[in-house]
C-alpha cells in the first residue's frame, strides 16, 4: 500500500510561473519530508526537506509548505524555468531509514 | 569525484540468468540502500544496510541478495532473472545522523 500519495502525475507550467505539487501522507510517525529531483537518466537528487516542527521552509525559489494537522505537504516553485523540468519525488521517513516516495511529477516548463 | 558510484550503467541479460549490480560510496555514510524503479518512475526500497546488517528487507523475492564486504560497499546479487525484473535500480547511501539520502546514477536492467 502507498503511504505515500503524489499529486499530480504530470504538470505543464509556464516559464515563469508558480508550480505547485501535492503530497499526502499516513503514517504519523513520520518525522522527515524531503522533495527529490529527478532529471532524465540520473539519480534523484535532494531539493529540499522539512520536519515536522516547522510549517514552511524555504530555499531560494523552492518552498515547503507543511500541514501536520492535514497530514499534507507541498512544493511550491516560483518563476519556474525550463532547467526545472523534472521528476519530483516527494518522501516521507522516520530517521533516515525506510523512506516511502510517492509516485513522482513529471514537471515540464515551457519557455 | 563521484559520491555514490554504480557497475554497470547498462546490463542486458537472459532470463534465467545470474547477475550482480555494485556500488560504492566514499561519503563516510554508515547506511546504504537498495530502490527498483519501473517503469512508471515509482521507486521503492529494497534494501538497506546499516553498519553490515540488514535492517529493512520489503517484500523482495529471495532471488535477490544484498552483499556489503564493507562499509563502503553494497552490491545486489540477482539469481534466476526474471521478465519483471526489469528496472533501473539505484544505491543510495546516508549517514544515520543527516536523513539525506545520496543517489548513485542508477543500472538499467534489461530482462530479454
């Protein structure tokens, strides 16, 4: 079972727009929630991460949003580029063992 | 210098066959981990070793083995290959005091 759950598959955005991808989660004994990037024919590749304790992180034009409450998490990316256009995985963990992804995004920003 | 290397990138093969993967980190990491990704892009763990010992083993048929002769090193035995052992499979390594998860460039398996 997935515990997991990404949204959407895919997403066309703009160049410059905002792109935003959704995760849920059901184990709440998860305690770290990375965003990993993937390009063609590479390795996923940490973007960002947040725990729990904190509702929002940011670094440069990629932010976390995170409800506990709602067991939900988001990545938002401001002024999307084509360079951006990737697989997103989202993740969930507890320590650093075991790390559940969702099932990825496939993000295509169109100059 | 590569943090997280894998042997081969490519590997095409019978079904019926024996064939391993290896990998080799030079982070310093004390866990490294197994993941298959299908062909829909879904990754999922397969294994993990922290310290020589195995401590997550999902539901991966027997066929498979993980092998670490050190720290440093875990590599994936694969007996009797199968179609649906298709895949690209990824090592990753970390370290158990940072949650990151480093990623080797992936070997695609082709069953034939």
């Amino acid at each position: 079972q997935q515990q997991v759950k990404q949204s959407p598959q895919s997403l066309i955005v703009q160049k410059g727009g905002i792109s935003i991808i959704n995760c849920a989660y059901e184990n709440t004994a998860f305690d770290y929630f990375p965003w990993y990037q993937q390009f063609p024919g590479k390795g996923p590749a940490l973007l960002i991460a947040i725990r729990p304790d904190v509702s929002e992180k940011k670094e440069g034009r990629f932010t976390i949003s995170f409800n506990k409450s709602a067991k939900q998490f988001s990545l938002h990316i401001m002024d999307s580029q084509p360079g951006d256009s990737a697989t997103y995985f989202c993740a969930a963990s507890k320590g650093n063992n075991d790390m559940r992804f969702g099932a990825g995004t496939r993000l295509t920003v169109k100059p | 210098d590569t943090a997280v290397s894998q042997t081969p990138k490519y590997l095409v093969t019978q079904m019926g066959n024996d064939k391993s993967i290896k990998c080799e980190q030079n982070l310093g990491h004390d866990t490294m981990y197994w993941y298959k990704q299908d062909s829909k892009k879904f990754l999922k763990i397969m294994f993990s070793y922290n310290n020589k010992e195995l401590i997550i083993n999902e539901t991966v048929p027997n066929r498979f083995s993980p092998k670490s002769p050190d720290k440093a090193h875990l590599n994936l035995h694969i007996n009797s290959l199968e179609l649906g052992d298709s895949a690209v499979y990824f090592c990753a390594s970390s370290n158990s005091i940072v949650d990151e998860q480093f990623f080797g460039p992936g070997t695609r398996l082709t069953v034939l």
